[in-house]
C-alpha cells in the first residue's frame, strides 16, 4: 500500500530524500524550486490541521496558492516564537508525538517543539548532511568532551540533544559529559574533573571534539590557562560551540578571543573552531563556516524583517530574523518569527554556495535566556 503522507506531500518527500541530496547548500533554481513546492505543501497541511495557523492565514489573508515561486516563500505567515512559550500547539494528534524538546528561559518560561516520527527522521538525516557537507564527518576515531548535560540529565532539553547527535559525526574512543548529576540529584559543573579528562585525553594522541555551551568550555580554557597548560592536540580536532557568546559571568565572548585561547591551550586552529545558531522552535541548525557565517541550507529560508513595517530587508539590512523549514509536520512552526536581530548576505569566501546569517543581536529590553545561560548559571568559581 502507497504511503498516504508520500502520497500528499510529494516535493517535501523529494526534498527530504538525502539519498539522493550529496549536498546541504545546493542552491540550485531547480533545489529552489522544489523547496518552494515542498513550503507550499506544509502550508497547506498545516492550514488544514492547525486550527491557531488556519486562524493567522486567515487574518493574513494567505491562501497556499499564492506561493508560486522562491520568492514568494518569505510572503507564508509566521508565528512568533514567543508563541511557543504559551502554547502547545501541534498539527498531528498527541498519540503521534515522539519527541518533545524544550528550551528553558528566565522567569519560568518554557519553549517547546514536538516530534513525530516522520519530523524527527527529517531533522536527524538534516544534521547528519549537513555535518558532511561543512567537513565535519570523520572516520577517525576521537575522544569528545562534551560541556552539557549527561544522558540522564538531559531530560527533555533541546540544546543537549542537538550536542549529544553532534558527537555522531565521528567516530567514540571515549565520550566524557561536563554536567553530571550532583549527590543532591541536580546538574553539578565540575571543572577539574573535565581538566583531568582532558590531561587523559591528550596522552591518547587521539584528536580531540568539544562540543557544548562555550560558558564552560571558555571557562575551563581560562582556567588551564592561568595554570600554563599548553597541548597541542592533532589533525582532525576541533570545537562546536553553541547557546550564545556569553562567558559565566554574562559578559560578551569574543569569537576572536576565544579561538585565540582554543589555540594557546588546546593547539586547534580557529578554523576549526565552529558554531551553531538555532532554536528548539524551528529545529534547523546553521553552522558557521570558517569566515564565521551562519549558512542557510537547502532546507531553509531565512530572511530580515523590519520590525517597524514587518516588510522584508534587502541584503544587508538589519532586522528581525524570520525562519522558514517544511519538514516540520507535528507542530505549525514552518514559519517562525524570531526575536534574534541579523542581515543577509551571500558570495561567502569559504566556497559554499547560497546565503548566510550575520547575527547582530537580540530584540526588545527583555532577555531572553535560553538553555545556555540556564546550564551557565551551574558554574561557580
């Protein structure tokens, strides 16, 4: 029997198909255009099956119909991501969700996203093409220090599971998690132990991946440091930050800065220093580049609203960023407002093709703390 969701939404399967997609950025008219056919479907599955989305279409409106080309994807009506905070909202029945994710912020509020099967094997094959596509995927074994949440900690936390799929991309020697359980139960940050698993680590040979909120991973380099420490680990090593550039003590963390400690402590290049921008609300991660671009894959639109007139930015332009994806099925977040100032821009030096995101900041006097300044409130030096 014909798979009835294949069936429905054709280009999304298409698009979704990474056997037969080599690339992550391939920004082709003809990718494009399915990309567009593909946001077309997912509108219209979610007008459909989504009562609040029927209703903001509605207001707007918006008929799927009226995306026709590229260009008309950013005109697809969005949610702000606050929205998430408040809201459960889904597009699937709740016996169909197999995953939720969350976000945990100040003042007790909560983002949250919710997976069904077919969204979760969308978003994993995504992470997995794009490691490949930005050189990430190795077959040499490494050893991984990861500053975030032990499996049994994580619970439900969006950002440790988009670390812990990070360390998939080569293969485990040995994998050590920096936020363990404390005798009382709670995440419990403890520096020397990650110092000494470190010292194991270099005495390996093996190349090293820390991957996790740059919060600990910068104070622990801080740290080693101020002791004289100097290792220089080997080819194949390398860093993924993400959760923002803040220090424990919420002051701004250079790019700079850090890939200068990375390199005086751990011998790594600052090219292979990497971050990632995202949120549990959207799902799709953008990888730095070694320029320190944010790039937009196939499976993605991203474009910089005025948050004055809600009219697109050219190029450039600093504005609201707007989140565009179709793989999402379980919840009505294919197009999602966010509250992260950023531009556009494109002809990257690295070589990839397409778009990328220049991050400028957040919007608005409220901070909105996600899950890296919660985990960064564990330090105490």
């Amino acid at each position: 029997m014909a798979d009835p969701i294949a069936q429905a939404e054709q280009a999304t399967y298409r698009l979704y198909d990474y056997s037969q997609r080599p690339q992550a950025f391939d920004d082709s008219a003809q990718t494009r255009a399915l990309f567009t056919q593909s946001m077309r479907e997912m509108a219209a599955f979610h007008i459909e099956h989504s009562m609040v989305y029927r209703g903001i279409c509605a207001q707007y409106g918006f008929v799927p119909e009226q995306v026709q080309s590229w260009a008309d994807v950013v005109s697809i009506p969005h949610i702000f991501v606050t929205a998430f905070k408040q809201h459960r909202l889904l597009s699937v029945p709740e016996d169909q969700i197999a995953l939720q994710l969350t976000s945990s912020g100040t003042q007790g509020q909560q983002s949250q996203i919710n997976l069904d099967s077919v969204s979760f094997e969308r978003q994993a094959g995504m992470r997995a093409l794009l490691a490949r596509s930005m050189g990430l995927t190795s077959d040499t074994p490494v050893n991984y220090l990861v500053f975030s949440y032990a499996p049994d900690m994580a619970g439900s936390r969006g950002a440790a599971h988009t670390f812990n799929v990070y360390t998939s991309f080569a293969p485990t020697a040995e994998k050590y998690f920096a936020l363990q359980a404390g005798s009382d139960g709670q995440p419990q940050f403890d520096m020397e132990q990650a110092i000494i698993t470190l010292e194991r680590f270099a005495a390996t040979g093996l190349p090293l991946r820390v991957v996790g909120f740059l919060a600990f991973s910068f104070a622990t380099l801080q740290e080693l440091q101020r002791r004289g420490v100097r290792w220089q680990f080997p080819a194949g090593s390398l860093l993924i930050t993400g959760g923002g550039w803040k220090s424990h003590t919420g002051t701004t963390v250079s790019f700079e800065q850090y890939a200068q400690l990375v390199s005086q402590v751990l011998g790594i290049a600052p090219q292979n220093v990497r971050d990632f921008y995202g949120m549990v609300e959207h799902g799709v991660p953008y990888l730095s580049c070694s320029e320190r671009h944010y790039h937009i894959p196939s499976f993605a639109n991203v474009a910089a609203i005025d948050p004055g007139t809600m009219q697109v930015l050219p190029e450039g332009g600093v504005g609201l960023l707007k989140l565009q994806t179709s793989y999402l099925r379980s919840a009505p977040a294919i197009s999602v407002l966010s509250t992260d100032l950023g531009r556009i821009g494109s002809g990257c030096s690295c070589g990839l093709p397409g778009r990328y995101i220049v991050l400028h900041g957040r919007a608005g006097v409220q901070k909105h703390a996600g899950c890296a300044i919660l985990a960064s409130q564990l330090i105490k030096l």
